[in-house]
C-alpha cells in the first residue's frame, strides 16, 4: 500500500518555480472602455508580461468548423476573432489553445497559442442580445474534466464547450439559481453578479468572482450559486474582472482598470498583492490549474512535459528537451487509487524525447504520470484524463 500511495505524496512536496507558459491574460488598451488588445502569456510568480500570443492587430486565420474552409470575418461587426468588446477567456492545455468568446457574440473561438490558427465554432445555442447586457457572454473556465465552461452575466445560460474526435459542440447546462442561504448577497442581481470571471475546483465546481469581490460557489450539478463570502484586503473600487488559480492553488485576481494583480486565498479570501509592476488593464485570465487539486502543485521540469492531459485517441506523447536529463526515462501511470497500472522506458540521447505512449486499454478516468530518471531522481508528476 505504501508502495502505490508513492506517487500521490509526491503531489504535496510542491513545486519548482518556473516560468512557464500557462498563465494567459486578455488585456485591453490604456482607455476606460473595453477595447481588446491582445492575449498574452504572464510570468505570476515574478509579475512581468511574457509573450504576445494573438493582438487585435494580428493577422487572423480563421478556420469555419460548421463551413469546414477559411473565412474572411468582417471586422467591422462584434462577430470576428479580434471582436473589441472581449471578457472570457480559458486555456486548454491539452493543445495548447485559448478558448474565448466575444461579448456581443454567440461564437465561440478557439486559438492555438503555437501556430496562431483560430478555429471558429458557431453555434445556435448561446442566446446574446446585444441590447441585453445580462446575456452577454463574461466569465470562463476550463472544468476539471477537460470540457470548458462559460456563463453570462445573469447566470441564465451556464455553457459547456466539449472536443470529441476534433470537433467542438455547445451545450446549455441551464439556468444557475441562488442558493436559499444568500439573502441580500443575490447572484442573480446586477449589483453583486455581474461581469467577473470564474475559476474551476478538483470536484468540477466553480467559483464565480463578482466585480465587487463577492464569491460565489457554483455546484454544477446542482445548478446552485452559493454566497461564500466578500475578498478582503484589495483597495476600495477594486474592479474584479479576471481570475484564474496558480501553480501554489491560490486564486489571482486582476482588474480592467489597469490596476495590481493580488492573490486571494480561496479559505480565507484575503488578498495580497503580488510582486511586479505590470498594470495592465486585464478582462479576464486563464491558467491551466484547479482549486483543491494535488496536481496542481505537481513536480515539474522546465524543458519536460506531456501531452495532451485529455486523452481521447489512447496516445500521450512525452516531449524533452533538456541536456540536464541523464540516461534513460521510466513512466509509471497509476489510477487516482495510487496503482501501477502502465509502465514505459524511453531512451533520452543527449537529453531530447519526442515520443507516444500507447496508453492502451485504459478505461476512462483520472490517471497520474510519473516520470524519473534511472537515478530515481523524478522530474515530473502530472495529471491526465483519459476519455476515449
């Protein structure tokens, strides 16, 4: 038993402070409307900008699922990729893409943060009125289970974005209510549920963040919004307008108003502002990690990875590129019960693997990778869903 819990302990050792590429942010410009400028990459942990993924200046390749070809967007309308009113965004670390949605808009789009193509999925499901502000699409998140998830500003339309053989379909999940317990903290009302974003937990619930500091949790498969509380310690007028979970498990929040970023405890709700000095007028941010999840404080290597973490076509590929790794590479997979359920060697020459794993007959579920060195020295422990 001691043997198999082995790889789970690891998740609690913590991390290695890197700058990653999985911490995005949807900026506007330096004005007091919400103008969209670019998507860009955010070193947290030492508050600096990393690199511009995609700006409103950019040269859009927009690929059509439902027309199956290339289009030409009017960029003059709210419905094209580089649309100036944006506010939801996610990031799916499974191929590299940031989902978003534009205000105004039912489309939904999906960019490759490597090749900068932009998928557009149109769809009938999303209900936006462009005189009704309330149905406009503002917080977004990817779920635990590899699904992105979106809601407007009313709560009345609770999305569900799903890949399955390449392909992206919407679905409405319904109408989020407020909890009986919330009183006058009323998710549903403008003055305390509107605009913010929304971050996911291991347990696939959401935490909806107001754009007055108000939490709310949000049971999924209850449809129920439940007040948890009020951020402190962020300055007065402190707008809450993009949020998303870092590599130590805290939430970081942002503000369109070109204001600091500070990281809230999700137990406690206290704020700290964080290091560095960016100021950037932030409607909404996206990582790749999950409130109360092991993983998300898993061991990584800067230059060692693997992909995707949602597998549906039974391979995962393990890429290195680093001339620290010594000798060769041994994977073990174990189910979230801490089991041995797959092992693989791969040769690492001169530090550098670009291989598939055959996952075989793993059934659907939650599953650990671990890899080491033939020294026993581990450099990475990662979480991946398999859904074939």
């Amino acid at each position: 038993m001691k043997k198999h819990l082995f790889p789970l302990i690891l998740l609690l050792l913590g991390t290695q402070a890197s700058a990653q590429q999985d911490f995005f942010a949807l900026t506007g410009k330096d004005t007091p409307s919400i103008i969209f400028n670019d998507f860009r990459a955010i070193d947290i942990a030492n508050g600096v900008s990393g690199e511009t993924v995609f700006t409103s200046d950019s040269s859009a390749k927009v690929f059509s699922q439902s027309r199956n070809s290339s289009v030409t967007e009017n960029r003059n309308s709210y419905d094209n990729a580089q649309s100036m009113t944006m506010a939801a965004l996610a990031y799916d670390s499974s191929g590299n893409n940031l989902i978003y949605m534009p205000m105004f808009s039912s489309n939904v789009y999906v960019l490759n943060a490597k090749t900068k193509g932009i998928t557009l999925i149109e769809n009938n499901i999303t209900k936006v009125t462009a005189c009704d502000i309330n149905s406009h699409i503002t917080r977004m998140a990817t779920g635990y289970d590899g699904n992105i998830y979106a809601m407007n500003n009313a709560g009345t339309q609770f999305l569900q974005i799903s890949k399955k053989n390449n392909q992206y379909s919407v679905t409405d999940l319904g109408i989020v209510k407020d909890d009986i317990s919330n009183g006058k903290n009323s998710f549903t009302t403008i003055e305390t549920g509107f605009g913010g974003d929304m971050i996911a937990d291991a347990e696939n619930n959401f935490y909806v963040f107001s754009t007055s500091g108000n939490v709310f949790k949000v049971l999924k498969n209850e449809l129920k919004a439940k007040f948890i509380g009020k951020i402190t310690g962020l300055p007065e007028n402190y707008s809450v307008n993009g949020s998303a979970v870092n590599s130590k498990g805290k939430v970081v929040v942002a503000s369109a108003k070109g204001a600091p970023l500070y990281e809230v405890d999700l137990q406690t709700l206290e704020a700290r502002q964080l290091s560095g000095n960016l100021n950037l007028h932030i409607y909404d941010l996206a990582s790749k990690y999950f409130a109360n999840d092991r993983s998300a404080i898993a061991i990584t290597s800067n230059h060692l990875d693997i992909y995707p973490t949602k597998v549906d076509e039974r391979f995962i590929t393990v890429d290195a590129n680093d001339k620290n790794i010594k000798g060769n590479l041994k994977i073990d997979i174990y189910d979230m019960s801490g089991k041995s359920v797959l092992k693989h060697n791969l040769s690492a020459k001169g530090g550098t693997v670009n291989q598939k794993i055959d996952l075989g007959n793993l059934v659907s579920g939650a599953y650990i990778v671990n890899i080491t060195e033939d020294s026993g020295k581990i450099l990475l422990n990662k979480k991946i869903l398999v859904t074939k």
